[in-house]
C-alpha cells in the first residue's frame, strides 16, 4: 500500500469510526499479528500512525 493509500485509508476509518478509529485499527494489528501476518500487520501500524497523527495533539 502506498503512503497515499494509507492517508485514504485512514481518512476513512477515521471519517466511519471517529475517535474509536485508532482503536480499531490497532485492533488489526493484533488480529494480523496473530495470525502471522506481519505485511497485513505492518499495514495496521502505518494507518494508526496515520489517524494518530490526524487526531494531533489531546487535550489533558
């Protein structure tokens, strides 16, 4: 998946789920972990990257 791919996807899944979003996608990088899927893994990982940069920094 390209960088571009990513922020898409990210986008999406941020746009579907809000603020669960980076919830869920670190939610598949367990399930792909598990299952012994480190590209799919991998993939998860760049995307929560992606929305926790989107959602920037939290108020405390």
């Amino acid at each position: 998946m390209t960088a571009a791919d990513i922020i898409r996807y990210a986008r999406a899944l941020y746009r579907a789920h809000g603020d669960r979003a980076e919830a869920e996608a670190a939610q598949r990088v367990r399930v792909e972990t598990d299952a012994g899927n480190t590209a799919e893994a991998e993939t998860w990982r760049r995307i929560r990257r992606s929305i926790h940069e989107m959602r920037g920094p939290r108020a405390t």
